[in-house]
C-alpha cells in the first residue's frame, strides 16, 4: 500500500516512529509513573499541572496521539501514483492552498498554546481556500454565493478575532457568527463534494467527522477526561481531522484515476467488393 503512493513509504516511516514513540512513552508512564514523554508526544507541551499515570489519563493521551499519527500518514502519503489528469489552473491554485492550509496544523506541536499569529495565519489559509474552492467546484456547488459569504465571515473573521483576542478586546457574539458560518461553509462545500467523482466517498467521510467529531467531544469529553489540558489537547486532536481532509482534497485532484478514459475506437465494418 505504500507504494501505491508518491510518498507513502517515508510517510510510513514517520508515522511508525511515532507511533512506536506513542507505545513506548505509554508503557514507561504505566511502569514508573512518569507521564512527562507522553505528555510531550500528545499535549506538546511541558506538564504544568499534577497528572497522575492513571489507566484512563495514559488511555486518554494516547486517544490523543491517533488522530495524529493518522494524519501523518494521510498527509504526507502524497497522491496515488502514476500520471496525474491534466490540472486547470484553478485545479493547482486549490491544490497550493489546501496543502498550505493543511500544513498550517503543524505549527500546533510546536507552537505552545496556539498563538495568536498562529491562529490568523490558520484563518487567513482557510480563506484563501474559501476562495479557490468555489471555481473548481462550479456548479455543483449549489447556493454558490451563499457559501462563499459564509466561508469568508467565517476564516475572515477568525483572523480578526486572533487579533482582538490578543489586544483584549471581546467580539462577543461576532465569534458565535463566524462559527455559524464556518457549519454553513463546511455544509455546503462537503455536499458538493460527495457528487463530484473527483473525490471518493472516504474523503467525504473525512470531512463529515472533522466538523462532527470536535463537537462531540467538545460536548462530553468532560465525561471521560478530569484533567483541563488533556480535553483541551483531546478536542484539538480531533479538530486536526480538518488537516486530513484539506490534504485528501488536494491529492484526490491529482488521483491518476481521475484522467479521463481514452475512447475505444469502433471495429470498422468490412468494405463491400
């Protein structure tokens, strides 16, 4: 399956680090009760806080960790190979910002606390693919208008409230708006995507679980996390399925099964002597 992918095997490598890490941190913090390596792979951040090496804290951390190493493994897998279709120039402008948009959820590891930056940066991807996605779509894109004025209140006005939210000042019910318009976004996107033959169904699938997925554990992760990072960590585990799907999008337009079948020419008929 690897090399049914441009990158798969050094996708493959990388993932199997990772989560060879996973396991390994998560059998050193059930032995001796030190959650800091685990805590690290799946939080990326330094312990702040008293976390026990419970079952169910250690069971939750590595939760965390599998949505991570999914997308590791679908995102830098690359497109299937072979000869990709040939791409409207529309096509590749998509395909630079949904990789972009995508690669922005790398800065979470590695960004303590998801800095205001990093979130206008985030924001400011997504509207651009706000933007690409409409014309490549076309007219399977019903309420065409009606998306894109919702797709930029929703990335447009993320990355005015990162800034506010920084200076101090609160939007109010402004946050509510823009996250109303990002459901209506997604919504409207994801239909027009499911009757595109250029996408399969799983990568519709993908989409459908990160706009549900975050929501539900938003709603009952508090049932089965007691420790305030770790939900926070948990829900923005399943947030990066959004990554997934931007990326998926992007090879699927480069998926050689997408290149149209050549016609087979009709046998001739016979010329009469």
């Amino acid at each position: 399956m690897p090399r049914h992918h441009r990158l798969g095997v050094p996708a493959l490598i990388i993932t199997a680090l990772y989560a060879a890490a996973l396991l390994t941190t998560g059998t050193l913090a059930l032995t001796t009760g030190d959650v800091a390596p685990l805590w690290r792979l799946t939080v990326f951040a330094q312990v702040e806080e008293a976390v026990e090496a419970t079952p169910q804290n250690v069971a939750t951390m590595l939760l965390i960790g599998l949505p991570w190493a999914c997308a590791l493994w679908l995102c830098l897998r690359g497109p299937r190979t072979g000869r990709p279709p040939e791409l409207t120039p529309q096509d590749r402008r998509l395909r630079v910002a949904l990789y972009a948009a995508a690669a922005a959820w790398l800065l979470y590891p590695i960004t303590p606390g998801w800095p205001w930056w990093a979130a206008m940066l985030d924001s400011l991807l997504m509207l651009a693919v706000v933007v690409l996605f409409n014309p490549v779509l076309g007219d399977g894109l019903e309420y065409a208008g009606l998306a894109r004025i919702a797709g930029i209140l929703a990335y447009g006005g993320a990355a005015v409230t990162a800034v506010t939210d920084e200076l101090g000042v609160d939007l109010g019910p402004f946050v509510l708006l823009c996250l109303v318009g990002q459901l209506v976004w997604m919504v409207l996107v994801l239909r027009a995507q499911r009757w595109d033959d250029r996408w399969p169904f799983v990568t519709y699938l993908y989409g459908i679980t990160s706009l549900v997925l975050p929501m539900l554990v938003m709603t009952l992760g508090w049932l089965v996390v007691d420790v305030g990072s770790l939900y926070y960590s948990l829900a923005a585990a399943a947030g990066v399925l959004m990554a997934t799907w931007l990326a998926q999008s992007a090879h699927d337009l480069a998926d050689p099964r997408n290149r149209p079948v050549a016609p087979v020419p009709l046998p001739t008929e016979p010329t009469t002597p």
